[in-house]
C-alpha cells in the first residue's frame, strides 16, 4: 500500500513543573513522551510521529504550545471525537485546545511565527507553597522600577550572544525582540498569589537556549542594585563579552502564546 500522509497542528497547554521539559528522553516525564504515550493508546493501529514547535526546559510551562502530528495511510476521521478521545487518556496536567489540518507545505520548525513568553515573580517576603508551580520567588527588596526600565531596553534588535548557554557553529545571536516589559501580573492569578505579582513580557519570532531566563536574571540584578543600567547595556553590545549567568528559576517561565503567520 502506498504511504499517503496527512498532517494536523494541535495546539497544547501544560504545567512543566513535574515534568523534565518537552523533548522525549529515557526514564524521566516530558511533555512529548507524555503525547506520545496517549497517541499509541488512542490510535493503537496508526502510523504516525510528531514534532514540537518548542523545546522547553524542565519545569517550563505553555499556556499555548503546539505540535504537528504527521498521521500516515489514513486520515482522522473525526477532529472533533479525536480531540475528546485523546483528552481524556492524557494526564491532568496536559490539555489538547485545538487540532486542525495542515498541508505538507506546513512545517513546524521553520514557518513564521511570534512566540510571547512571561515570567511570573515576586519579590519580598516568600510566597504560598502552593506558588512554587507558576512564579519564581526573590526574597529580597527589588528596585521594580529600574527593572522595568532595563526591560524596555530589550526591544528592538540586538545581538544576545551574552544570553545563551550551549551555542553551536550556527547559532544567530543577532534577535529582535518586539515586546519586553516588566507589569504587575493580571494574566495569571490565585487566591494563593501574594498581593502583588509582575510578569515580564518578551516577544520575538525566535529566542537562543536559555535566553528568556537569562534576560530574567540579569533583570533581577539590576533590581538588586548588582548591575548598573549603563553595564547592563553594555551586555547587548556584540563586541563586548559580558556572559550573563544568573538564570532565573525555570518554573516561573510560561510559553504564553505562538502565533503562526497565514
């Protein structure tokens, strides 16, 4: 019988806090393990793999993520019924939103798109148990407001070989980001949630290993007054070599949203 493949995008959500990240790997959790466990379930017969759009960390959260699902010989029959079939077999902690048909011009990895990350934290006294699972928590005063100016500073395009850990041969360091900005946190809350939260807000079409926690952590030394807004500007420039090393918490990290071009 002649292979035909038919391809789907299915959009995802997930806490990462007890799993080790998206990419499958031998005896731990993770996100595309998890997937493919409940797709072997669910379709026993089928022929089929996947690809994720991200590779998050361990303990990194989606609040909307995607995979594409390559399914060969024969088509799904129902979207619909295979979406609630597959939803109840995964675990809690991983939900399908949405699946749709894609054609094989549609690849995954290399079609445009924007990615919206927010790190969750707070600052002071330490936070409800309960909050270890959405925020990072610095137990210490924080000058918010020159947090928030260093954020602005992020947007536009500049080289972020300082902020990334583990680059190979090809690597582009030179990334524009569209949005950086420190606010109080409205998106995400709880009862739990200390009474003020802030969320840094980043976006771009793509961002090196680490990145995003890195720009998070050289923002909390400058709100801890260990790095001066001038020598944090530096660390943007691409002929200056300043590696950034203070990597935020992971589980304060939430892949918010990724929006493909049409």
């Amino acid at each position: 019988m002649q292979r035909k493949r038919y391809f789907y995008l299915v959009k995802v959500q997930y806490l990462g806090y007890r799993l080790h990240g998206w990419q499958k790997q031998p005896d731990v959790k993770t996100v595309e393990g998890l997937i493919t466990k409940t797709l072997r379930y669910v379709m026993p017969e089928g022929k089929y793999k996947v690809l994720g759009t991200s590779r998050t960390d361990a303990k990194v959260s989606a609040a909307d993520s995607a995979f594409e699902l390559f399914v060969d010989y024969e088509p799904l029959d129902d979207l619909d019924d295979f979406l609630k079939l597959f939803n109840l077999n995964l675990p809690q902690d991983i939900r399908a939103v949405s699946i749709k048909e894609v054609d094989s011009t549609f690849n995954i990895i290399q079609h445009p798109k924007e990615k919206e990350y927010l790190y969750l934290f707070s600052f002071g006294e330490k936070f409800h148990p309960f909050c270890a699972a959405f925020m990072g928590n610095f137990q210490e005063e924080l000058n918010i407001e020159a947090m928030k100016e260093a954020a602005g500073c992020f947007r536009g395009k500049h080289n972020f070989k300082n902020y990334c850990i583990k680059v190979s041969e090809n690597s582009r360091f030179e990334r524009e980001i569209l949005t950086a900005e420190i606010t109080e946190d409205t998106e995400i809350t709880a009862s739990f949630f200390p009474k003020n939260t802030y969320a840094f807000r980043v976006s771009g079409e793509g961002f090196l290993r680490h990145q995003v926690r890195l720009m998070m952590g050289t923002l909390i030394l400058v709100g801890r007054g260990e790095l001066s807004l001038q020598d944090f500007k530096k660390s943007l420039k691409a002929d200056v070599e300043m590696q950034m090393d203070f990597l935020a918490p992971a589980s304060g990290l939430i892949l918010n949203k990724v929006d493909f071009s049409e």
